[in-house]
C-alpha cells in the first residue's frame, strides 16, 4: 500500500514539473554594481580650497520573474549602500533616511485577449515598475543612479503589428488613510523624487501612441501629473507646508522620431508643457532636441547635436517658462558630471546643449566614447552680459570581460564661468573654475531561466 502510495505521488509530481516545463517559465537574477568615484566639483563647482570627495557605492539587486498562461510576475529587491554608511557589527538603529533596502519593482501583467490572437496583445500590467520610452528623454529608468526610478501605476497596453497604444496612470498616498487624500509629497528618504530636486506628484496619467519601423519608431507622448496644493503656517515659530486636498496639474506633450538610414541615424523630439506646476505658477515651456550618428567605418562612428529648452519667468511673475524633464534619464544627455535637470538645481533660466560625440567599438568586448558639450542659459542671467555656462568633456571606457562581468571607467572635466556659479544659477560663491570628476564601475549580472 506504502508502494502504491509512493508511486502514485511521485506520478503527480513529476506531472507538476512536466507542466511546468511545458507552460511556464522561471527566470532569476542577480546585479552587484560597485563604483568609486572622486568628485571634485560634480554637480557643481565646489568653492575654491574645499577637498574633492571620494567614497565607494553598491548596488545589490535580486531579479525574479514567472511566465505563465496568461500572466507575468516580476519583482526586484534592491540594497543601495556606500561603503562604511554602517558600523561593521549587526546595526539595529538605521534610520529611515539611510535605509538603502527596498523593492524596485513588484508587477504583474495579465494578457486579456487569449493567446488565439496572434498580431494582437491587450494587456493590463499593475503594480511597482519602471516607465520608460523613447529615448528615456522624459520617461526613463535612470539606472545610472544607484536606486534608479520606478513609479506604482497601472498600464493598459493595446499592440497590434508595428502600432502600440499604452494608457497609464497612478494615485500616490503616503498611508492607508481613513479620511481624506492629502498627500505629503515630500516624503522622508534619502534621494529626491524627481529630475530636477523637486517634490512627488500625488498623481499622474498618460497616453502613448507609437508606431515601429525596421530601424527606428515615431511616437506621441501626452503625460500630466498632479501636485498637492499647500500654503504656508508657522509651526513652533518654523515656517511649514501644509498640504491641501486639491491639486496642480501640469501637462506635457509632444513627438519623437527616430530612424537609421544606412550610415546615419536621426533623432528629433518637440514637446510642449502647460497647465501649472508644483508652485502654482502657469506653465509655458517647450524642448526641441535634434542629434544624428555617422558610422564612419565599422568600428567607429561620429555624430552632433543640439538640445533647447526654454527658461525663465514672464515678466508679471506669474507665469513659468522652465521647461521641466519630467522622470526621464537626464545623465544620457547633458553631460555625465550632472550639473543640468538632476538633483542639483541651476535656477529657472533654461538650457541650450551643443555637442560633439564619438564612438569606438573595435571588438565586441571593447566600447570608447567622448563627448564635448558647450552649455548656455536659454533665457538671461540677471546682471550678466553672457548666457555662456561651460564647457563639459567626458571620455567613458567599457570591458565585457565576459557576458556576466563587465568593467566602466570614465572621466569628466567641466570649464565653468561666472554665470554659472552666480546666486541665481549654481549659487556657489568663489567657485573653482575647473571640476573634475572620475569613476571606476564593476558589474556581474548572472541570470538563469528554469522551463
């Protein structure tokens, strides 16, 4: 009986795993992403007779993922951490500013038409997830930073052949609340919420429409988001945001285009911003970004660019013309020391980018590029005759040692001027005129697929 018992249970479990096998798919990974860098003015120019700083950080992520009929689950844990930012004994006192421990992503996506439906996919993806598009110009994972970005939303996702239709939208809250849905949109953390070091939204939605080609896509991008209305009390003779149950909304659309023509590839983006940001000012903003690549031969290609996003204020105070980027990667584009639309602030006078880039690839192990920036403000700098900010180079180095690990070195040096560093831009006074800033990256990423 015991036998037949054994039997019959070990039939059952080796169906589970044929089943398995045959209609579903595990998928585990890993990331230890470990970087040094020296910074000597990254960000902004340190004044003159400060010490560069230089410290170690450490991305650890663990990846899983679940295919299965109908249905995809995928979740990321990720520790963010700089060398010594704990005590080497078991630390129970972390506070919630240092804690570095988090989950990145926790999604599942679920295909509403049956699989009968071969050239056409409506699907409803939910949870914690990164958003990008494009050029990751607006929406983007900003994976150069350690923490990178994600968002807690939900995206309807209608493809059908080239052509692709993605609504999405999230509600923030900052706890499960009994009342009311004020939303505290600075939350306690260690890293600002978004490009340019400004606050949370408490909402937003988006429509994108796109349609692929053999080398490139088009698309069309409208994205507003949401911020809590707030005014001014005096709590314990301290001035404090209180945060009100109605909002700001600030709207954002526009085209990209991309294609490669034999030897060149093109690129050209327009978006317009409107409605009222996070202050309460009205919007009037625009960015045009346009930039082509030549392969030169086949281990090396060339190209140049020009990016303009308009700045400033209208002339009554009330309306803001500083185009904001929204969620995207802003370390891809206007030079890798970081000094433009990240966690740094430069005031509200906009910015026009013209560079040079370069790119050699002699073996499928071995990547170099150099990029030349020259920044100006796109609107004027109270008390100065020039709009010129610097001057930006950047040479970046890359290994495959192998297909899991991988080495990045890169150097950049920023020629800064007095407009930079003025009270209304960097605000640094008796800056250095020459930054520098360096870093050495190790990355091994195994993963594994269990059918």
């Amino acid at each position: 009986m015991k036998l037949l018992f054994r039997t019959g249970a070990f039939s059952i479990l080796l169906s589970a795993i044929s089943y398995l096998n045959v209609d579903a798919q595990f998928s585990i990974g890993a990331q230890l992403r470990t970087r040094t860098e020296y910074r000597d003015g990254q960000g902004a120019p340190l004044p003159k007779g400060s010490n560069p700083a230089v410290f170690t950080s450490q991305r650890t992520r663990l990846m899983a993922g679940f295919t299965g009929y109908r249905f995809k689950l995928g979740a990321t844990i990720q520790d963010v951490r700089v060398w010594g930012q704990d005590v080497s004994l078991i630390n129970r006192t972390t506070t919630q500013d240092l804690n570095g421990l988090m989950v990145h992503e926790a999604w599942a996506e679920v295909m509403l038409l049956d699989t009968v439906y071969k050239n056409k996919a409506l699907n409803l993806k939910v949870g914690r997830q990164e958003i990008a598009y494009d050029d990751m110009r607006l929406l983007g994972n900003l994976d150069w930073l350690q923490q990178g970005r994600r968002h807690d939303a939900a995206i309807l996702k209608y493809e059908t052949g080239p052509f692709q239709l993605h609504l999405g939208g999230g509600f923030n809250q900052n706890r499960e609340n009994t009342t009311g849905t004020i939303y505290n949109e600075t939350p306690p953390g260690n890293y600002t919420a978004t490009t340019n070091a400004g606050t949370m939204y408490k909402a937003m939605e988006f429509l994108y429409a796109g349609k692929k080609f053999k080398k490139g896509n088009m698309s069309f991008l409208f994205f507003a988001d949401q911020f809590s209305k707030y005014h001014t009390d005096t709590v314990n003779g301290v001035a404090t945001k209180v945060y009100e149950q109605a909002t700001y909304t600030r709207m954002t659309t526009g085209l990209f285009y991309t294609n490669t023509f034999d030897k060149w590839t093109v690129s050209a983006s327009g978006y317009y911003q409107f409605g009222k940001g996070a202050t309460g000012l009205k919007l009037n903003a625009a960015t045009l970004n346009a930039n082509f690549m030549y392969q030169v031969s086949k281990p090396f290609s060339a190209g140049a660019g020009a990016d303009f996003a308009t700045g400033g204020t209208s002339s009554d105070g009330k309306t803001s013309n500083a185009f904001d980027f929204l969620y995207g990667t802003p370390h891809k584009y206007w030079g890798y020391m970081d000094y433009f639309y990240v966690g740094s602030p430069f005031g509200n006078r906009g910015l026009q980018d013209y560079y040079i880039k370069t790119k050699y690839k002699p073996n499928t192990k071995w990547t170099l590029t150099g990029d030349l920036h020259e920044f100006l403000a796109s609107s004027e700098i109270p008390g100065y005759d020039t709009r010129r900010f610097g001057e930006e180079l950047d040479i970046v180095g890359n290994l495959a040692l192998t297909k899991v690990v991988s080495f990045e070195a890169g150097y950049s040096h920023f020629w800064s001027t007095n407009a930079l560093t003025s009270a209304g831009v960097k605000n640094v006074a008796n800056a250095k005129s020459n930054s520098n800033w360096a870093y050495l990256m190790i990355i091994i990423k195994p993963d594994f697929i269990f059918r």
